[in-house]
C-alpha cells in the first residue's frame, strides 16, 4: 500500500505498481531564491543560506602524522569524507584542488597565508590537518582557520581519537565536517552523521532499509518477508514506525533502533497507513479505515487513546505534524475527487485546501513551520502537459515554485535536519531510486542504485 489515492473511490485496496502517484510526508528549513508564478524573482528566506554569498573554502589533503603503513588507506577514507561532506553542504565555494599550492599544510606552523588567500586559491577559509595511526589508535588533528585575518585566524582547532579503522575514519572526518559547517554556516548543525529511512525490494520483500546521509551503509532493518511501507523515524531515533502487511491486514508496527526488533503497538482494524511523529514523539497521527473511508487518527505513541480527527466523504491519508509547532497537520484528502493538500489544526478544527488543481501529494512541512514541500501533477489528466515534480510552498501566501522538471516520477520529499537538502524518490533513472538535492532544486544525485528504492524520511538530527 502505497498511500495513493485512487481518484475520488479512496485508497486501493492492494498493492499497486502503477505509476499513479503516492502519498507521504514529512519536513523543511532553508533559504530559497526562487521565481513566483506570476511576479518577479523574490526571497524567501529560512535561516540557513542557500542563495547567500557561499563562503571561499579550500580543503587541501589531511598529511600523515606516523610512519604506520595503515595511513594512506585511511587518509583516502578521511580526504574523500571531509571533501565530500563540505562539497555536499550547499553553503561552500570549495577551491578547485587544481588551484592548492604544493605544499598542504598538515599542522598551523606550516600554513602560508599568502599562498592560501591570494589568486589562484583566493581562499578565505582553509580546513587542514593531519592523521595518524599507533597501535590500535587513530588520531586527527583538524584546523580551521580565517586565512585573511592573519593576526587571529584560528576559528576552529580539534582532535580526535578512536579505532584504526575506515569505519572510525569515516566518522570522525563527518564530525569534523560537522563542526565546520556549523560555525561557517549560521551555527545550524550539520546533516553528516543523520541517516535516511527508505523501503526497498532488494531483497525480494519491500522492507525498510537505512543508509548514511550521502548514501553510504546501506542496510536493512525489517524482516517481516512482506511488504512495509512508510519508514518514519522517532525524533530522538529510537524507534521506526511503518505500515506493515500482517496476517491482519495492514498494521502500523513499531521496531526498537536500540533493540533490534519489533516491540508492542496495537492493532486497530482496517488498512492503517503513513504514521507520522509530532515533534516531541509523544504522539503519532496515521490514516485508518477502520470506521469505514480512510480517516486520519492520533495516538500515544504506546498506542493509546486513540482519536479520530477527520470525517469526510473521501479518503483521509498521509498526515504530517508542524514541525515547529506540533500545532497543525498536513495532510491529503480526495474529499473534492482528485487528491489535494489540506492543513487543518492538531484537534481537527480550522480546515483549509492549500492546493487548488490538478494531483497534489506527499505534503512535507518545514521545521521552521513557514513551508510545505510536496508532488504535485498540476495539470492531470489524459494527454495533460507536464509530470510529476516537486514543489514548494510557502504556506501564508501560497505561493509555490517548481524544484524539479520533468524527469521522471518524482515523489515523496523529506527535508534533512538543517534544511539545506531535499531527498526524494525519482523515476527518471529507469527504475524507482532516491535521490537527493539542496532546497533550491540544484545539485541533484542518485545515492540508490539497486533494486526499487522508495518512500525516503530523513532522521531528525
């Protein structure tokens, strides 16, 4: 179960292939130049700098602090993580490597500001270090310095100790990159060590998966050997709700992060689909036929008191909280025929439709409360002109502008924890992959490959 809906007649009542779209939600934060319909180019700002002037940032190769043979292997781990993960972070200019100087610095004593803040380089900050390895301890030491202020340049100086291996690598170069991001970046902390919740059918069931922000550790969670949908993690990241094919029908199930299977939830009749966590993780809303047309329902997140929100004549699915506030849900609604965006309060009470045409789904609301995100065929219909793309809104004056163009099926966006990326699931390769990109549509890429990957939901934090 996809969470589609099918028309006006509700939510299938089997699981569907066909590239009708899908329902989902989730959440967003960022800054955003973006052309409106009908008026000029315009800001809508968000707080976390995409569209600002992007810091001039050079990243040379972290050097060798011991003669360990183990040391080039894990000085490849950490360069590539660190180069990735700031290339990645939507708010550098990184120096061309073809642009560094020859001799990269590997401790402060050995940096020449000339060299670094002059053309070619033009730099105004520099990342650099060093790496070693003794016994079974690996140590980095990372700077971070202003190279046009040579009276004060240090902004940042860190080390870090673990295992000797490409695991600890790995992860201590994201921690750095982290803490880069977060002082050159308008103090949001960085989305390097947050994980994304996907399903996939690789391994011949669709199961829930989990991989590393930039598509790396790709492994599966599940193993109900059926078909789970709808992987929404808590926001401290300890437990996964889904929707499950059990021998009941379709169940929303709760699996334990910290122990590694499933645990107690109730059973409430009918198809129960999409559950979704309020900000604190107190609550979960989800869509349940189990009066009859799918309704949008909330619980405890034990699975008690159970409350009904909707009552309408079409199907209720694919419910998602402010993320700021906890005060509001989106949700899709087939109330008026084809499928549209609504928002209404947490009770039930003050109801609206956001959008007005077309085939609109997969609603995600930003954490700072003031966006939506969601897919949208804007013209539906046999013969229509125009696909299915991602689109975002800006709830108050409804405004909207299209970040995706025509590649593909492109569904079921959620926002990562700082904003600055969209990830998404997309046709456009051949098959159903995720795909990832910074909030104002650029810098696009494939993280899946194989199998059919879809209905992504990135971590909290």
């Amino acid at each position: 179960m996809n969470s589609h809906l099918s028309g006006s007649a509700g939510v299938p009542p089997a699981v569907s292939r066909a590239s009708r779209p899908r329902l989902g939600l989730l959440v967003l934060t960022s800054v955003l130049l973006i052309s409106l319909p009908g008026a000029a180019q315009d800001w809508i700002r968000t707080g976390t700098g995409l569209g600002v002037e992007k810091v001039r940032l050079a990243v040379p190769e972290f050097k060798a602090s011991t003669p360990d043979p183990r040391n080039p292997d894990l000085l490849k781990t950490f360069n590539d993580t660190l180069w990735n993960d700031l290339d990645n972070a939507g708010i550098f200019d990184m120096v061309s490597k073809s642009f560094f100087p020859l001799a990269a610095p590997g401790s402060p004593n050995e940096v020449k500001f000339d060299a670094w803040s002059e053309p070619p380089p033009n730099a105004s900050m520099l990342a650099f270090g060093n790496l070693g390895t003794a016994a079974n301890t690996l140590t980095v030491q990372g700077w971070l310095y202003d190279v046009k202020n040579i009276s004060s340049p240090q902004v940042l100086g860190k080390q870090y100790t673990d295992a000797a291996t490409a695991d600890a690598a790995r992860t201590t170069a994201h921690k750095f990159a982290n803490e880069i991001i977060f002082r050159l970046g308008g103090g949001i902390a960085g989305i390097t060590e947050s994980r994304i919740f996907f399903v996939s059918s690789r391994s011949s069931h669709k199961e829930a998966w989990v991989m590393d922000y930039d598509g790396a550790n790709q492994h599966q969670v599940t193993h109900q050997a059926s078909i789970s949908l709808s992987p929404r993690i808590s926001p401290d990241g300890s437990r996964l709700a889904f929707s499950s094919m059990t021998g009941g029908g379709w169940d929303i199930l709760m699996y334990s992060m910290d122990l590694n299977r499933l645990v107690t939830f109730p059973r409430f009749g009918g198809t129960n689909l999409s559950p979704a966590w309020t900000p604190d993780g107190t609550k979960l809303a989800f869509s349940s036929s189990r009066s009859g047309a799918p309704e949008l329902y909330v619980v405890d997140a034990s699975g008690a008191n159970l409350k009904r929100l909707t009552s309408s004549r079409g199907p209720d699915v694919s419910p998602v909280w402010n993320r700021k506030t906890g005060a509001q849900l989106a949700f899709v609604s087939g109330r008026t025929g084809l499928p549209q965006i609504y928002l209404m309060d947490a009770d039930g009470t003050n109801l609206q439709r956001v959008t007005d045409e077309g085939y609109a789904v997969s609603p995600s609301w930003s954490p700072n409360g003031q966006f939506l995100l969601f897919s949208w065929i804007r013209h539906y219909g046999p013969g229509a002109p125009g696909a299915q793309d991602i689109y975002i809104m800006d709830v108050a004056s409804k405004q909207w502008v299209q970040l995706t163009h025509d590649g593909g099926r492109n569904d079921f966006p959620s926002w990562s924890p700082d904003g600055r990326h969209v990830i998404f699931q997309s046709s456009r390769s051949g098959s159903e992959q995720i795909w990832t990109m910074l909030a104002d549509g650029t810098n696009q890429k494939q993280l899946t490959t194989a199998g059919s990957n879809t209905q992504p939901n990135w971590s909290w934090k």
